[in-house]
C-alpha cells in the first residue's frame, strides 16, 4: 500500500518530535509480525512506563479493531481511517474532543502515526481487484515497530511487581514472628525493652500503608531481621535461665493453676462455701495506646479530644457501649475479668467490627469469660485490624 505523505493537515505545524518519529517509523520492525490483542494485553500491563492512561487504551482498542485479522504484520497494511464517529461508538461512546485528545496521545507518544488526506479526512483509494491502494488516517506499524520494547518494558514491570510483593510478603511474616514473640515475653513477663519493640512494630504498620519503592522495603526488611535477631536472642536468654531454675517450682506452678481452674469450677457450682478469691490487679494491655488508635479509628469520634491515656479511652469507650447495645452489667463484667484498660481496647475492636457482629453485648461476655480463664488477650485482636486496613491500602 502506498503511502504519500506523513505532514499533518491544517494548521498542525510540523515539530520535531515529528520529525524524529517519521524517522523511527522507517526502521525495520524487530519483530516481524504479532498477534495485536496480545500486544495490547502487554501495553496494557506496561500503561504507566509508557505515560497512558485507561481510556487512551480504550481508543487504542477500538482502533486495532478496525484492522483486518488478528495480527500486526510488516507485510501487511496497516493504515484504518474510521471516522470519528465509528470510533467514538466502539470507545463506548465517548466525547468527540475526549477522543481527539486520547488520539493525540497516542500519537505523541509514538504508538500510531497519522497519514492525513488532503481535506484532512480518513479514506482509502482500492484498485482493481479491491485491495487498498492508498489510505489516510492512523497508520499502526509504529505500535509494530515498538512492540518488543513494549514486551521487555511489561515483563520487567511484572518481575518488579513480583519483587515487590514478595519482599511485601516476607515483612509481613517477620512482622508477626516479631509480634507474637513480644506478646509470649510481656505475657510471661519477661524482662526485655518490649514497648519500645512494639513501638517499632507500630511504626513499620504505619509504613506499609503507603506505596514504598522496592529500596525502602529492603531497608524495613533489614530493620525488621535485626530486630528479631535482638528479640530471639533476648528469648534464648530468658528461656536458659528459666530453664536452670527449679524444676519442682515448674510442676509445683503448673498444679497450682489447675487446682486454682478446678476450684473455679466448684465455685461456680456452688461447692466452696468460703465465696469467690478476691480479684487481683489486672496488667495494662502489651501494646502502645496510638497502636490501639490506629487499629481503632471509629472510637475518635465519640471522644472529645485525641486519648492521651488509656484512662481517656476507658472513659471513651464506656460512653459509646450503650449506643452498641452492650448492658452496664457486660461491661462491669468485662472490666472486673480482663482489666478496665484491656475491656476498653476489646470494646473499641468490638465498635470497629461493629457491622460484622450480630451481637455485641454477648461477644462482649464470651471474651469476658475466656479473660476469666485466662485465656484472652487484645493483643491479637488488634493485630488483626491493623492487617486488614495493611491489605486494603496495598
């Protein structure tokens, strides 16, 4: 097919961008032939390295459905001149000028050329037998030209993604080792620096709801493999020494507890005239108060300032759990078995899930009875909230 021209119509004027992609158009084509809509796929993935936007694919799309067959074919040509109109109807009706601008994109950033007519108008002239002779509109063999530098350009792109989510991956699991084994040593009270380390923990979930660069997660990784370095060698310590003392005080402890879960049991059926032991001091929560916020946005509103302390955030808490329909009784219940500090924290986790909990009152009173038993703790629960606004923001 012929083509005769390669100036814009009109008052376009000729540029040297212009210039520069008459001149790349004339190179011999890398890859001979190609299927389009697997180019396509491949542009699509590699859109932002390329400056596209979505609906400038969109009219890329309905160009290349204007093109005879499935592929893109240095023999063949590859010149469509629909008009304006046609495109707009396959673009799913979009603007006229939303259209040229897209167009216009398209052709500055070297994707399609255009082969205007004389009057500016899309046509093509066929011979005898009906083939096409010569055409004006958008020539496509630029889109042919590039199309290895698009594969190569796509491909990095998905092995930069892979890295990404799988350096992504391995700080969530080093996150939660270094969680977990802060949470066993403040539960067994070991001795060890574990606020400031849970200070640390708070401050790489902060981190990771934003978009980092692959440089700046390796840098948190590296933070992080340190940290657990530190936390399992202050483990091994601990558990050594713990080890060494006196394996008698071990059973004598271990007996002690389920003779005290039994006598829990008589108790509540009545067995044991003396009355219920008296209630001990519960420990403040394993956790800094701006991790419980973080975790816990929806309770902001219902206090009057930002919490400065966990005394703010009982206060705060027991204000909103009448409006969740939790009984006074539940929550002096909950603040008696898990401490007033550990009830506010589980209340604020209870009012952030509140549209995923049938009934709050009675969640409430199953982990007040599990705090009884010692067998709860709003560490997990916290933890679990802060994961999920993490994946949301990836």
């Amino acid at each position: 097919m012929e083509q005769l021209t390669t100036t814009p119509f009109g008052r376009r004027p000729v540029t040297a961008g212009l210039v520069a992609r008459v001149a790349a158009n004339r190179q011999a084509a890398e890859i001979e032939t190609t299927d389009k809509w697997s180019l396509f796929r491949e542009l699509s993935s590699a859109r932002v390295a390329f400056g596209l936007k979505d609906r400038t694919l969109l009219v890329l799309n309905a160009l290349l459905s204007f093109l005879p067959g499935k592929t893109l074919d240095t023999g063949k040509a590859l010149v469509v001149f629909p008009s304006n109109l046609a495109l707009a109807d396959r673009a799913h009706g979009m603007a006229e000028s939303t259209l040229r601008r897209h167009l216009s994109l398209l052709v500055e950033t070297g994707l399609i050329a255009r082969h205007d007519s004389p009057n500016g108008k899309r046509y093509a002239h066929r011979n005898s037998r009906g083939e096409i002779a010569r055409a004006f509109g958008f020539d496509l063999r630029p889109l042919l030209l590039r199309s290895a530098e698009i594969i190569r350009t796509a491909e990095e792109l998905r092995t930069q993604k892979e890295a990404l989510r799988s350096i992504r991956e391995r700080i969530v699991l080093m996150k939660r080792d270094a969680l977990k084994f802060t949470l066993y040593a403040q539960d067994s009270a070991l001795p060890g620096p574990w606020l400031d380390v849970l200070d640390q923990i708070s401050h790489v979930h902060t981190q990771l709801r934003r978009k980092l660069a692959i440089g700046d997660l390796q840098d948190i990784e590296a933070a992080l493999g340190k940290l657990l370095c530190e936390i399992r060698r202050e483990l091994a310590i601990e558990t050594t020494e713990l080890s060494a003392s006196d394996g008698q005080n071990g059973r004598h402890y271990q007996n002690s507890d389920k003779d005290l879960f039994e006598s829990e049991q008589r108790n509540e059926k009545g067995d044991n005239p003396t009355g219920p032991a008296p209630q001990t001091p519960k420990p403040q929560p394993h956790m800094p108060l701006h991790m419980v916020l973080e975790a816990c946005p929806d309770i902001l509103p219902y206090c009057d300032t930002r919490p400065q302390n966990w005394r703010d955030l009982i206060g705060a808490a027991g204000f909103v759990r009448g409006m969740m329909g939790i009984s006074p009784t539940a929550w002096e219940d909950a603040q008696r078995d898990m401490g007033a500090e550990a009830a506010a924290v589980t209340l604020a986790c209870i009012l952030q899930r509140f549209a995923d909990i049938k009934s709050p009152g009675g969640y409430l009173r199953s982990l007040s009875a599990k705090a009884a038993l010692g067998r709860f703790s709003t560490g997990p629960m916290v933890m679990a909230l802060l994961n999920t606004k993490n994946r949301v923001a990836v």
